[in-house]
C-alpha cells in the first residue's frame, strides 16, 4: 500500500514519513499541489496526507481537484485551527484533519482508522455491530445489549447516515444534507436535538457517548474502535 | 358618517326638549308674556347648543324661531304677525340663539384642541422618558418609530443613522407590504440630508421639498403621498434621517407636520445617543486593549522567556551529548508556548470584537460531553458528577465552540486547584429563560477580594501555587466568550467548600416531534 504526501515543507513530510513507517507503507512524496494531483493519479495511493499551506493552489482546491476523479481517503493538515476551515475542507470531500502542531502518534492513528474504513467500505454491511449495539440495515431494526430499541424515522436516518460512514466527521451540512435530501426547512436547526436524543436510546451513558462522537462545531463521528 | 349620526340624534333629543317646553308653556299661554317665552326658549336653544355643539344649536334656534311665531304671537297658527314690534322680539331672539350657539362652539373646539395637545403632550413626555431609560439606544428608537408610525397613522417609519457619507437603518417598523416608490429611497434619504430639506414623493412621482423650520408651511393637507423623508439634526448638524412610507398613499396634514417635528426631535436624540454609545464602545474596547498590551508587555518576560530558556538550555545539553530523553520536557514547553500563543491570539480578537459567534440550537448533554471528552487528560483520577435539571434535554440557544472553550477551561483549573482525587460537579439547570452551567469544586475557594481580578488576563492570586502549565488567560477569554454569547461567568463560594464557576446560556424550547 502507498501513502502519498502533499507538502512543500520538508521537516513536516519527514514528520509524516517517520510517523507512518510503522504501518508498513511506501510513502510518496510532492512538494506542489500540481506535483500531488499528478502523482495521485499515477501512483493510485491507499491514503493521501495533504497540507492546506502549498505554494501553487490552496489546499481546499487540491482536495476538489482530487476528489474529481478518485474517492481515496485525504487527511488534510492544517495550522489553522479555526471550525469553519474544518467544515469547509470536509464539504470539499476531504475525509479527516489533523491540526498543526501534531503528535506522529495521533497522525499514526488517523492515517490507520483511514485504512481500515478505506477496507471496510469495499463490502457493502447488511449489518452493522459495535459493542453492545446492533444495526440491521435491511430490517432497519437497532437493539441495545440485545432489547430492541424504538427510533423515529429521523432519528433511524441520522443513525444509518452515520453508522454507514464509520468513523468519519460527517459536518453539520453534510448530515442535513443527507436526512433532509436537500428540503431546507426549520427541523435542520434541530440536528444537534435529534443527535442528543439519538444518544439517549442508544448510548450507556449519553453524557459520555461511545458511538456518536462531537467533532465540535465541524460535526458528529460514528466510532467502531475500542 | 358616524359624527353626523350622532348629531342628528342629539338633535332629536333636543327638539324633544323644545317641544316638552312648547307643550307647558302652551298650557300658560294665557298668563305668559312674549319676554317668558322668548327666554325659556333661548334657555332650551343655549342648553342644546352646549351639550350637541352648533350644529344642534343651529336646528334648535330656527325650528324654536317658527314655533314662537306661529304658537305664540297673534295672530296664533300663521306665521303672520301683527303688532310689527313683535319682529323686533323675534328677530333679536334668533340673532341670539344664533351667535349663542357659535360662540360655545368656538369653545368646545378649543377645549378639544387643548384636550388633544394634552394627549400629544403626554406621549411626547413618555416618548422622553423612553428615550432616556431605554436600556440601549437600539430599543429607545424602535419605540421612537412605533410613536411616530401611530402619531402619523403610516404603515411603515424608518429610521437612519449617518455613518460617514452613508446612512444605516437602525429602527423600522412594518406592518407588510410593500412601498413601490418612483424614487430610490436611498438615494432620497442622502439628498435630505445632504440638503437639510425634508422631501415628500407623491403617487405621481412629484416630488415636492418643505423647509424643516416651517413645516407646517403649506398650511394645507398634502394628500396621496407614497413617501416622507426627513432629515433628522441636533445643535445643527444632521445625525440621521426619518423616512415614512406605506404602499396606499397617505395624507400629511400641517398638524401631522407639526407633531412630526417634535417628534423628529426625539428620534434625532436617540439616534446622539446611539452614536455616543458606539464611540463609548470603541473607548471601551480601546481601553480594554491597552491594559491587555500592558500586561502582555509585562507578562513577555516571564510567560514567553521561562519556556524559551528552557528550550534552549535542554537543547543545548543535548546537542553536548546530554540525555536524549530530556526531549520531552521541550516538548511540554513547546505545548506551552503554543497555548500562550492561541490564548493571546484569542483574546486580541475578542477585544477586537473580531471572533465570530454562531449562536445555534445546541443541546446541554452534548456540549458538556464534549467538554469531560476534551478535559479527560487533564481531569485524571477526578470523579466529574454531572447533575442534570430535569428529566427533558436541557436546548440552548449558544456558540457551541465558545460554550466549549469555557467548560473546559473551567473543568481544567477545577482538577488544577483541588485535591488529586477531590469530585468535581458539574451542574446544568433551567433557570426561567436561561440554562445556568455551573461547574464546582472542592478546592481552598477564592477570597472575595480575588474573585473579580482572576477573570483580569495574567492575573494570579497571591501565595497560590505556581501553574506550571498554565498561561494565566484562561479565565479572561472564558469570561470574553461568554459576554460575546450574551451570557456570563461568574463565580462564588460553593456550600461543599471551593468554588463554584455558572456560565449562563440562553435556554430554548424542545421541538415537539
């Protein structure tokens, strides 16, 4: 498997390089966004680290200019740390963001939850499990700890969107866009309410949720991991 | 069609009342002078005249002229009359009921009129009393153009501040519809004030300039205007405009004009007010950014130089040939560093009111989790109780991120400033229209004398242990993130010993799906 790194800086491509030695991968490397796009097209890489600072086009024109003609997971770094760059590198079709500074180990990490959803998504699930939760995707049935739980329709979509995308930040935009197909009316303002609500049937402890996690103010994630 | 209703029935009251008083004295008509008669009469006639005004008068007088003619001069049941003095008697008789009955119209039309200047008076004064209690200028002109659209009876006022060579609308109100003027409205707003002329567009697309200082000059009523523009001054400069407008054309008669103006007054006060207050604000945030580069001035030395010395005294060892694994502490340092740096970021762009505020609906549940989610690390073996109101989700109306930031900060100096293993609450609670989070600790507590300077940026209590991590602004942007929200931080002595941080939100409704 091949990783392909976008940055023009080379301590922080020797960072990346370093930080994914460990996963047995062959790390390829661009300083340009033209160089990253060429590459990526030629070298089909398993997953793509790309800094949002390049020289030749911003980094959330790459991520548009990648997604035109592959779905290969993107990590995008970022320095800025401000929501609302998050949320648009996420509508752009980036998958994840690490901010700068960052520990090899957390890129380590978010580079192999890449992989491992990159391997999932090619099985369609009928079903999905994680921990004590079960979700038929065909009978559109979930239960808990075995007892079955009752959802309303909304809250069903919100919860088959996001187990669908496991362990991926859907944003806000996206989640609407997904349950409310596009119809712009007043029940998006209350995404945050049907999530909360969600958590209280299906988590142990909604304060402390296990599954639906808060990417605050970018989105929620779905997580299968421990 | 009403009024003259009413005047036609008081009329009938009072020809009534002539005709109980023709039926007695008829009865007496033997033993009555023409003087008896002429006086009851006028009695009856002036008693109409005040209760149902001239009109009433008018009927009563001559209906009560042919009655003394034909009833009770000779020769009785014709209007002839013989004795020629007997027109005299007549005669003076309805040239006094006559004026009688205009002279006490003339009077109730002037105790109307001071009757209606009290009113005006009145809601001039309350307009006054608005204008300087009113907790911001915003609200004191909104109640301005409310006065004014009713005082004028117009469908829309509006009310615009001037911002350099532009105009901002600051009040409006609007009872829908809308106005299809001929003429850009902005651009007939700058031309008034440009001008010093008030302007007003007719139906046709006439446009017709007044002078401000005589208003109510032409003294006739303008009819079907779509549009009235006003320029709006104080002490001689102009401050903003006023700008009338209703989709049906409207009528300004010269009293309209007239209460206009006083009440231009008033809107050209509160729009000072508004200007003063903004140039307050900037003195404010000014200040506020003065003492903060002073203390970040005094702070550079310390806050910024102790981890930089650090750094480069650990590296330089390493590069000698010292231990490699002393690496770590310039990492920590470095994490300082970069904290220092955001928190300094954050703070110069919240005194520059440049940090954006999303205030959506959010649930309480998920931005505490969130928090206990991101504080994990620095909570360790803190037991975190969370006390929910009530059985319903708690929905607020808050900038998640913002509301974020301070729990954490809140939940990170509770573990700091209690003992190891000491539980922290943390407590959500509808408090009428607000959510009050509070999140509480069982450390020494905070003198009273500390509890407003710990929220000053770099500010550290006396004799408190040194925070080796911390960079001493924590408080002073949770405080600033809360105020940006419109809510607040505060904090006071908990009943468990320590202290007790509230951060409150604005509380929402649940939808009902």
């Amino acid at each position: 498997m091949t990783v392909l790194v976008i940055d023009d800086e080379p301590q922080i491509r020797r960072v990346v390089r370093n930080a994914v030695r460990d996963l047995d991968l062959r790390v390829v490397e661009a300083s340009t966004g033209t160089e990253g796009v060429d590459l990526a097209a030629a070298e089909r890489p398993s997953v793509i680290v790309l800094d949002l600072g390049l020289p030749d086009r911003g980094g959330l024109q790459v991520c548009r200019d990648l997604r035109a003609f592959t779905a290969v997971p993107i990590i995008v770094l970022s320095a800025r740390h401000g929501e609302p760059d998050k949320v648009a590198l996420l509508d752009a079709g980036a998958d994840d963001y690490v901010t700068k500074p960052f520990s090899p180990v957390e890129l380590q990490a978010r580079v192999r939850a890449q992989l491992r959803r990159a391997s999932k998504d090619a099985k369609v699930a009928k079903h999905i499990a994680v921990g004590n939760l079960i979700i038929d995707l065909v009978r559109r049935t979930v239960s808990r700890s075995a007892i079955p739980v009752h959802l309303t329709p909304t809250e069903w979509d919100l919860l088959r969107v996001l187990a669908t995308h496991p362990d991926q930040t859907l944003t806000h935009h996206q989640l609407f866009h997904a349950i409310w197909k596009g119809t712009h009316g007043d029940m998006q303002q209350y995404l945050r309410v049907y999530v909360g609500q969600l958590r209280r049937k299906i988590e142990d402890d909604p304060i402390k949720p296990r599954h639906i996690k808060t990417e605050p103010s970018v989105g929620y994630r779905f997580e299968t991991g421990p | 069609v009403r009024r003259s209703h009413a005047a036609w029935r008081q009329a009938a009251v009072a020809l009534c009342a002539l005709a109980a008083a023709t039926l007695v004295m008829l009865a007496f008509r033997a033993r009555l002078d023409k003087a008896h008669v002429a006086m009851i009469y006028l009695l009856v006639v002036l008693g109409g005249s005040a209760a149902g005004g001239r009109f009433v008068g008018l009927v009563l007088g001559s209906t009560a002229f042919l009655a003394f003619d034909f009833l009770f001069l000779r020769p009785y049941y014709t209007l002839a009359i013989a004795d020629p003095l007997d027109w005299l008697v007549l005669f003076t008789f309805l040239v006094t009921s006559i004026v009688a009955a205009e002279l006490l119209d003339r009077l109730r039309r002037h105790a109307e009129l001071a009757e209606q200047r009290a009113v005006e008076l009145d809601r001039l004064s309350t307009l006054g009393a608005e204008t300087l209690n009113a907790a911001r200028a915003e609200q004191a002109l909104v109640a301005i153009a409310t006065v004014i659209r009713s005082a004028v009876s117009v469908e829309r006022c509006a009310l615009f501040v001037s911002e350099g060579a532009s105009l901002r609308s600051v009040a409006g109100t609007d009872v829908g519809g809308s106005d299809h003027t001929l003429i850009d409205a902005d651009s007939l707003l700058e031309y008034v004030v440009r001008s010093g002329q008030a302007a007003i567009e007719r139906e046709d697309g006439t446009l017709h300039l007044l002078s401000v200082n005589r208003p109510q000059e032409p003294a006739i009523g303008l009819h079907h205007v779509k549009a009235f523009a006003l320029p709006l001054s104080i002490r001689g400069e102009t401050v903003g405009a006023l700008r009338l407008s209703a989709a049906v054309g409207f009528s300004l008669t010269a009293e309209h004009r007239r209460v206009l103006l006083a009440l231009a007054y008033y809107a050209a006060l509160g729009i000072e007010r508004l200007r003063l207050e903004r140039t307050e604000e900037t003195a404010e945030a000014l200040r506020r950014a003065d003492v903060l580069k002073d203390a970040l001035l005094a702070s550079v030395s310390h806050d910024l130089r102790t981890p930089l010395t650090t750094i480069k005294g650990i590296a330089h060892e390493i590069r000698h040939g010292g231990e490699a694994s002393r690496a770590g502490v310039i990492e920590e340092e470095a994490d300082r560093l970069s904290a220092l740096v955001d928190g300094l970021l954050q703070l110069s762009q919240l005194d520059a009111g440049a940090l954006p505020v999303a205030i959506e609906l959010n649930t309480v549940d998920d931005v505490i989790g969130a928090a206990l989610q991101r504080a994990t690390a620095v909570l360790g073996a803190h037991r975190v109780d969370v006390v929910l109101g009530d059985e319903d989700m708690l929905v607020g109306r808050f900038d998640f991120g913002h509301t974020l930031r301070i729990l954490v900060n809140l939940l990170e100096n509770a573990a700091k400033y209690s003992p190891p293993t000491a539980p922290i609450t943390v407590t959500a609670r509808r408090r009428d229209r607000r959510i009050d989070i509070s999140v509480a600790d069982r450390g020494v507590g905070i003198d009273h004398a500390e509890r407003e300077k710990i929220f000053h940026p770099f500010y550290r209590i006396p004799g408190a242990v040194a925070d080796v991590r911390g960079a001493g602004l924590g408080l002073a942007i949770a405080r600033r993130l809360a105020e940006a929200q419109g809510g607040r931080l505060s904090v006071a002595p908990d009943a468990a010993s320590g202290s007790r941080f509230t951060l409150d939100v604005e509380a929402a409704e649940l939808p009902s799906d």
